[in-house]
C-alpha cells in the first residue's frame, strides 16, 4: 500500500507531493514541515 500525501495553495498554484509506504504520524508531521518550508511567505 501506498499512501500519497499532497497539498496544494490555491492562491499561487504551489503543489507539495510525498508518496510514502506507510502512514505514520511522525512522517505526516515531516510532510507538512517540508511544505512549510517550501512555501514562500
């Protein structure tokens, strides 16, 4: 199984994609620091 965790910013277009094996917190919590950090402010 395959989970796809993915975000998009609907004001400038911005898609943050991860795919990962499994779902754990720990790698939800690193998905969304990554987008965080990506995204200009």
């Amino acid at each position: 199984m395959t989970i796809l965790f993915a975000s998009l910013d609907v004001l400038d277009g911005l898609i943050v994609a991860k795919c990962q094996k499994r779902l754990r917190h720990r790698k939800w919590l690193k998905f969304l620091r990554k987008f965080d950090c990506e995204k200009p402010e």
